[in-house]
C-alpha cells in the first residue's frame, strides 16, 4: 500500500517538461512527462522537471505505458538513447548486446564475413551504432580522426580530424591513438582525443559544434597512456572525468559544452582510465567513477560528493564499474584483484568481500544473472560468484589466456588479445561450453610489436564487429 500511496503522490505532484515521454497512472488517469533513466526490479526511474528523479512500480502505470516497457527492455534501449549501442558497453552500459536469435554454434570456418573496413586508423576505440551507423576512432597519419561508417556495408560516410597525434605526451610504446569509444546522442557524436581533446560533431557531416580539453580548461591529470574513457552523456549532461586536483568529474551541456558543475570536493590526480557509469542508488541519481585510489560517486545534480570507497588501484585501472541495485563491483589488473562495495541507505559503502580472484587487466567484466564473466590474469576466462567473489569455474586454454568479452544472446564472445581468435561460449555457471572459434582476418601489418588485438568485440543487428587498429570487419551471426 505504501509504494502505491507514494506512486500516486509523486504522479500528483510533478511539472511537466516539454520534451519527454508522457506516463499515465492507471488507477487515477493522472499523467506527467518524463525521461526515462532505467528500468530494474519491477520499477520505472524517470527523470523529472528540474533533474529530479522518481521511482515508480511498474504494475502501477497504464497498459500502454507497461508494453512500452516491455519493448525497451528487450531492444535495450535506456534513456535519451534512439536504440542501438550508442556508447561504450552500450546503452545500458553492461556489455550486453539486445540481439536475439543468433547462432548458437559456429562451423570450424567461423561465421561468415560481411565486409572489411581499411582505413579506421591506428588505436584501440570500440564502437558506438545507431541508426545503421557505426562511429569509431583512430589515427590518420598524424590526425586524432572520429570516422562513421555504413553498418550495413561497411563504407565510409565521413571523416573528421579533431586533433594532431605526435605520439609524445602519452605512453605509446604498445601503439599510438586513441583508446576512447565515441559516444552518439541527440544527433551528435562525442569523442575524446588520448591528449584530452573533447570534441562533440555533428553525427550526419562530421562537422564541429564545439570543442574543450580536459588539461587547459579543467586542469585535468591524464594517466601514463592517456585519457582512455569514453564519454557519458545523461540526459542534457556530457560527464567526463579530466582527474586532477580541481574537479575530479564535471559535467557539460552536451549542446553547447557550457560548464554545468565541477566536482571540486573529487581530486584524485591521474584521470585513470575507466567510463563513468550513471545509475540509481537510495533515489539519488549519480555519477560513479573508478579511479587509482577510490572509487567515487557525485550527485547528478550538482557534482556534490556522495559516497567514496577505498581502493589499492597500481599502474592502471581500467575495467568499467557494475552496478546491481545498491552494490557495486569493480575489478583491475597489476595483480590487484576485485571487490563488492554495498551502499547503505546512510550511502555509506560496506565492502561486501574482497578477493584476487578476477584481476581484470582491461578486456572488462560482464554480469549475467548472479555470474560474472571476463579474463583474470594467469587464470584465463573465468566465472565468478556475485554474491559470495568464489570462483566458479575457468578455461585457461591457449585461445583463452587473457582478452576482452562481450555478451549476446546468452552467449559470451571471448577475443584472445594475443592472437585475435574469437571463442563462443555458452554462457552456463555449471561450466565451460565452447560453441565455436575462428581467428580476425585481417589483422593489421602496422600494429606495434607491444600492441595487441584490443578493441572489444560487438554484436548488433546480427553483426559482429571486431577491429585491429585500421581493420573493422563485420561478420553475420544471425540464426
């Protein structure tokens, strides 16, 4: 009774906003417009006039409103997203692709390949989809270059140089460019350069709205190999983390590149190299970011610190935080191991357990149901426990030693960074269970002799995307 009597109160009481959904209570018919952040347990986050947030039961909405519902989260769309995989991890950034109906095994040849892109540049970015587009980045001779390509055929739309890339300043020893993701909103595409160039383009042309950099306006700190995260974009807000010793986080108007907020209690020094995740806790919206020493969370608000954890990050952190509910996890690599952090309604954060069971390096961790998965160091692919940090199982074989994952159609893609071969696994707790493998062909004759296959693999619209620096090649894996 009381999360009904709080649904309709909270429906009685709200403004309106011009640009948002409209939701309608079926058991008064009162309505309201807001944006949709997150659908999790049964409940409906809903970003409301002036950047506040509501929390409703599903069961408490219209028909209308709960088969609307229904339809994002089997197309993984999330808030202010046109569908698609606009960022990093994609739209709800956990890695995990919307695709159904895929090959459940592979022919000892691999899937068959769709087309072959040459000229992406040389880096390690991933991609970002939408709309039949794919954006991703790379260097061109001596330009930082943000490209958009046709998905479907793998042509060439646009190019845009956003930066010069003279290889100094930033560790290029295992292969220059940039290391960033672009991410794709309203009609726009973000992009960090490895220096802390901050460009947003127009998705159609390429052409430059605006442009910032994370050093000369944000006093930012970049790690030894450069500014490495992606960009977040949350409703009219573009997050970013320059580190530092003025404001670890700030966020942006992602139309113009006006300073919203600086988290100024947030100095951390090196930016590191993990994306912020944006997520709901105790029915605050919030900004969580990993960095060398903490990880840390900012109000959306107003960039006021929320909550800090303890954290003994060496050389680099890398792989992006996951939240479930009021816990998160976090993992990095350089022997230092993973932890469950909980945050209480105090928005204390208790360590849950903590362990060196999965010491991710960067290839990224992915949850499915009370599992997770990735590559631990000298372990190879493993499953590990949510709940408990045990390790499940692991197959340390010689395609399986240590890369990158990705999840679809309960499947994992597992990319050996060594090699580039591809392994499909049925994704099971109880085990093990290869479905197929082939190898990335081609492979880049120019990557440096440190550098390895490093770009995390994609599978959208019955596509699987992999790159090695100037290749991106897209195979068809529909059933």
């Amino acid at each position: 009774m009381k999360s009904a009597l709080v649904a309709v109160v909270l429906f009685s009481s709200l403004t309106f906003s011009l640009s948002a959904r409209t939701w309608k209570q079926a058991a008064t018919g009162n309505q309201i417009e807001a944006d949709l952040i997150k659908v999790e347990d049964g409940k409906v986050h809903l970003k409301l006039a002036g950047g506040r947030t509501g929390v409703v039961e599903i069961l408490s909405l219209s028909l209308e409103d709960q088969e609307y519902l229904a339809s994002v989260e089997k197309g993984g769309a999330s808030a202010g997203s046109t569908g698609g995989w606009p960022a990093f991890r994609g739209p709800k950034a956990d890695g995990i692709s919307p695709d159904t109906g895929l090959l459940k095994e592979w022919s000892s040849s691999g899937p068959e390949k769709v087309w072959t892109y040459e000229n992406a540049g040389m880096g390690y970015s991933g991609f970002s989809i939408v709309d039949g587009k794919l954006y991703t980045m790379g260097t061109r001779g001596d330009d930082v270059t943000v490209v958009s390509v046709d998905a479907n055929t793998g042509k060439e739309l646009w190019a845009q140089a956003i930066s010069k890339d003279d290889q100094q300043g930033y560790a290029a020893g295992w292969g220059h460019g940039p290391r960033s993701t672009p991410t794709y909103s309203d009609g726009h595409v973000y992009a960090i350069d490895p220096k802390g160039v901050v460009v947003c383009l127009d998705a159609t042309t390429g052409k430059e709205v605006w442009k910032k950099h994370l050093v000369d306006d944000f006093k930012g700190q970049m790690g030894g190999w450069g500014f490495s995260e992606s960009p977040l974009v949350d409703g009219d807000k573009l997050v970013l983390a320059p580190g530092g010793k003025e404001a670890g986080i700030v966020a942006l108007d992602k139309k113009s590149g006006d300073v919203i907020w600086k988290a100024s209690e947030l100095q951390p020094g090196k930016a590191e190299y993990a994306t912020i995740i944006a997520t709901e806790i105790n029915g605050t919206r919030q900004y969580i970011k990993l960095f060398e020493s903490q990880l840390a969370s900012v109000a959306a608000e107003d960039g006021k610190l929320l909550w800090s954890s303890e954290w003994g990050g060496k050389t680099a952190v890398i792989p992006t935080p996951i939240v479930s509910g009021n816990e998160v996890y976090i993992s990095s690599g350089y022997g230092v191991g993973c932890k469950l952090i909980r945050i209480g309604s105090d928005n204390k954060p208790t360590d849950v357990w903590q362990n060196k069971e999965m010491v991710n390096h960067h290839g990224g961790v992915i949850k499915v149901g009370d599992y997770l998965y990735g590559f631990s160091d000298a372990k190879g692919l493993i499953c590990q426990d949510w709940k408990t940090g045990d390790m499940v199982w692991n197959e340390k074989g010689q395609f399986t030693l240590k890369g990158s994952v990705h999840v679809a159609d309960g499947h994992l893609y597992a990319l050996n960074e060594d090699d580039g071969t591809l392994t499909l696994v049925e994704i099971d707790p109880k085990g093990f269970k290869q479905k197929g493998q082939f190898k990335l062909d081609p492979q880049s004759p120019n990557r440096n002799p440190k550098g390895k296959v490093w770009t995390h693999p994609l599978v959208l619209d019955g596509k699987l995307y992999l790159r090695d620096q100037e290749f991106i090649v897209a195979y068809n894996v529909k059933g």
